[in-house]
C-alpha cells in the first residue's frame, strides 16, 4: 500500500490526553439523547474510517513514513570518526565539548584536574580516552546537568571517585530513582554555586522547573559558553513534547531566557552541532508561531464535527475528535514555513502540536 493511501485510510492519531481535559470538554455534551448510540456506523467499531477532511502531507503519529524529509546542511556538524564513536571539540581556553553527534557533555581542564558535565551512557565508556587526547590530569569533579540518566547514567564509567555536584532537586530526583548508575551528589545547591578549581570557573544557576526540577544552567564566563541542557536543539526540530518538558510555559520562558545570556557558543546537549544566538531566536520563533497556530484552532475548531451519531455519548470519543482536527489545524498553519527550516520538522511536528494544545488547555 502507498504511503498516501496509507495516510487516506489513518483518520486517527493514537495519541491520547489527560482525562481531566477529555472530562472538561465531555461536559458540554452530557444532554446528548443515548438514543444516538443505535445509529449504525459506516465502518466497524474500533476500525479506520474515512480520513478527517484538509489532512495534512505529513504523516500522522502511527503511520510509518516511506521517507522522512532530507536534512538541511544548516543542521549538521562535523562528522566522526567511525573507528572512535566519539569527537573532542574546542570551545575556549581549557573548554571542551565531547559529543556522539546525538548527545553533548562538556570538560574543563584546569591545573590539577578535570571538571566534567554530564556523562551520557551512549559513549561514557570512552569518556576518559577522549580527555587523554587533552591532558592526562585525572577527573576530580562531575557535575550532574539534571538527573536524567540518558545524561547521567555513564557516571560510574568515569572510575575514581570525583566530587558530584547537583542542584538540590536533582538529589531529590536521584534519591528517589535510587540507581547505583547514577551516585548521589556530595554538593547540592538551591539557586546558585560556582565551581573555582585553579583558574578556572564555571557558574551553575537553577531558573525553574521547565525541563525537568533541577535541571541547571551552566557558564563559564572567561570562554563566554553556555550549557543548557534539553532545552535549545540548534537547527533542529526539538524533541516530542518540548524535549519531554514537564513544565511547558516554564520552558518557554527558559528558551527566552537564554537569548539573554552573552554567551558565543551555546551546548545543548543533543544533535551534531553546538548552537548560537541565531539559533536560539530560530527556535523561539517556531514555538511562538506553534502556540498562535495551536490557540486559534482551539477557538475556531467545533466539537463532534463529522463523528458517527453512536459516538457522541462517548465523552473520551468527542474529545478525540476536537482534538485530533485542532492539530490537523496546527500542523498545516506551521508546515509551510517550518518545514524547511528545521531539521527533523516532519517527524515530531503532529507530537508538538498535541503537546502545544494540551498545555494551552490545562496549564
């Protein structure tokens, strides 16, 4: 079967939503007479119908894509090297970015020692070769960016026994997870803590929920980088749901936040580049589009538009449908302009306009 008719015959995105949300939309349809639930159905229960009308070229979450969009050179970086898995990057004086061209951790080299941030799994095994290639001082200290372990849970790969530092949410959060991956910090602060080791500093600072509690900010003023983990995705479509963001207006602030912060190279923790203020703006202004896009169809999209009669004493059934046709809105207002402008645009876009509806919705 082709992908467009593939697509034809998929009306429904599986993707579901809070019952608190599907409750509050079910009550203004609490008068619909039961007898509507005799009415016959054109297709058999549970089975795809006809297509929603206006659906967008992008295939919807649970159809599987021929082939995704071509990824635009603005988006890469510099390859690796195949027989390594990894590649060491320069970011200023005794600064500098280890990443597998999908996650970024950072070290600071200084007279006794080495600081390192974050220590994803997916190349922490070679972790202390890729510091070789710098120095051969021993790692003294490892600051946790958040309590993720995709991020974190390479820690014990680093051997010895280095000073841990985390904000004090993230020691909460570890606590709580309770993983001999991820040891707990022997530092932990509220608001703010600088880590002077010889001559150098990095400056760690806590602004909220937004990703995830705990999740810092870290800058080293004299090379003018800034670590934000999770947050900004340079030349990338983000991750689904606002990178997995547990306080979606609190990572809209934090992504402005950001554009504040002199920084001249920015790590963001994931895809094969480091990123810059242009960047920062490009992704601020797709979000602020998707948030106009999402909050004019919620206010234009009726509800139970198109449903089978026998479907409109199902309350979770009638949220489904508003739902499902107030992306399809989102996603053609968007596509136009983003699609080219973001890498990865085709594959999470139908997931950041649920998340998008669903925070305007309840937030």
């Amino acid at each position: 079967m082709s992908q467009r008719r593939l697509r034809s015959e998929i009306r429904r995105s599986p993707t579901k939503f809070a019952a608190a949300a599907a409750f509050a939309i079910a009550v203004s349809f609490a008068s619909v007479p039961m007898t509507a639930a005799l009415a016959q159905s054109e297709a058999p229960a549970g089975q795809p119908g006809t297509p929603y009308p206006e659906m967008p070229e992008i295939a919807p979450i649970g159809v599987r894509m021929d082939r995704y969009l071509a990824l635009p050179d603005f988006a890469k970086g510099p390859q690796l090297e195949a027989s390594k898995g990894y590649r060491v990057q320069r970011l200023g004086d005794g600064l500098y970015m280890v990443t597998d061209n999908i996650y970024q951790s950072m070290f600071l080299v200084y007279d006794k020692g080495v600081v390192i941030v974050d220590a994803p799994p997916s190349y922490s095994a070679h972790m202390k070769q890729a510091i070789a290639e710098v120095t051969d001082r021993p790692i003294t200290h490892l600051i946790y960016s958040h309590a993720h372990i995709d991020h974190i849970g390479g820690a014990t790969d680093l051997g010895g026994k280095p000073i841990i530092i985390a904000q004090e949410e993230t020691a909460r959060l570890l606590a709580r997870a309770n993983d001999p991956k991820r040891p707990l910090p022997v530092i932990t602060f509220k608001n703010r803590y600088t880590v002077k080791v010889g001559s150098r500093t990095l400056e760690l600072s806590y602004h909220g929920a937004g990703h995830e509690p705990g999740n810092i900010f870290i800058w080293a003023p004299k090379q003018k980088v800034l670590m934000a983990v999770d947050l900004v995705f340079p030349g990338w479509m983000p991750w689904p749901r606002f990178g997995d963001a547990q306080d979606v207006p609190g990572y809209f602030e934090q992504v402005a936040e950001i554009d504040k912060i002199p920084f001249e190279i920015l790590v963001g923790g994931h895809v094969n580049r480091v990123g810059t203020h242009a960047d920062v703006r490009t992704q601020l202004e797709f979000m602020n589009d998707l948030k106009s896009a999402t909050a004019a169809a919620l206010r234009t999209t009726p509800v139970g538009v198109g449903m089978n009669d026998a479907d409109k004493a199902n309350p979770w059934a009638l949220s489904d449908n508003y739902l499902d046709r107030v992306a399809i809105k989102c996603v053609n207002a968007v596509t136009p302009k983003w699609k080219s402008r973001l890498a990865g645009f085709d594959v999470f876009i139908w997931d950041q306009c649920y998340a998008m509806q669903q925070s305007l919705r309840i937030d």
